[in-house]
C-alpha cells in the first residue's frame, strides 16, 4: 500500500496579490537547497485517519500555525516516490518568521555513529503564485494550479 500524506496550503489576498504560504523542509539533505525544494506542510497518516484532520495536525506540527478554514479541497496528487499527497487551502495569515517546528532524529554524519536532531521545518515564508512556482516542489506544482483556478485569480 502506498504512503499518503496531507497537507494545508494556506493562502492570504495582499494588496490584490494572491499568495501562498510554503515551508522549507529542514535536515542536512535540504539546508542549501532553495529553487524547487519548498513545500506545503504536510505529512503522513495512516489508513483510516480522517485525512484533513491530519493535514491540520501535521501543519500545526510544521509551523505552529493552526488554519480555522473554511477549507478548499485541492485534491491528491501522487509523487515521484509513490506516495499520494492529499491538499486543502485555507485562508488565514501568520508569521512566517515566528514558526515553530517539531524536530526529527537521524544519524548524522553519516555512518558517524551520532544522532543529531533537525527542525521538520527550518522556516516557511509567502510567496506571490509566481514566486512559489519557482520555490515548490515539482510535484506538488498542480496544487497552486488548482487554488489558482478555485480563486480565479493568480
């Protein structure tokens, strides 16, 4: 059985600018890494998991930031590794300075021996459509296409 994840793309109207909040992913493998490597916030769940409930806790986890909807079904994607991704937008604003992850353990560096632990999330910021086109992971790219195309605007 593949992998499913769920996350929230919360969306705020600055001006009449469209934008979105994406969260860039922490650890080791992704610190220097900018154009292509943001995200929604998001994570997995597991088989008979209400999949929104999942996608608020698992934002709630990545930023500290808990969206009061109402929420847009942007629907499932698959990604490369297999894995469905399942996606809601919500309207809402934040301090994208002021996040707060949940950290996560790995061996680093690697075959050292040593543990060391890494922000889920080291920071998350908005961005007009055309910025996190440029900033969003390929795959989840369909997305933006989709609250694009709910909010009729760009």
């Amino acid at each position: 059985m593949p992998k499913t994840s769920a996350g929230i793309l919360p969306y705020r109207i600055q001006g009449n600018k469209l934008e979105v909040l994406l969260v860039h992913q922490g650890g080791p493998f992704w610190v220097r890494k900018d154009l292509g490597s943001w995200s929604l916030a998001k994570g997995e769940y597991k088989e008979g998991e209400d999949p929104l409930e999942a996608a608020l806790r698992e934002c709630f986890e990545e930023t500290g930031y808990r969206p009061a909807g109402p929420f847009l079904p942007l629907g499932q994607r698959k990604q490369p590794g297999g894995k469905r991704v399942h996606a809601w937008a919500a309207e809402g604003d934040c301090d994208a300075s002021a996040i707060r992850s949940s950290l996560f353990s790995m061996e680093w560096p690697p075959r050292s021996g040593r543990m060391a632990e890494f922000p889920e999330v080291d920071r998350a910021a908005w961005f007009t459509l055309p910025q996190a086109r440029a900033k969003l992971l390929e795959a989840q790219l369909p997305f933006l296409d989709e609250l694009q195309q709910k909010m009729g605007s760009g």
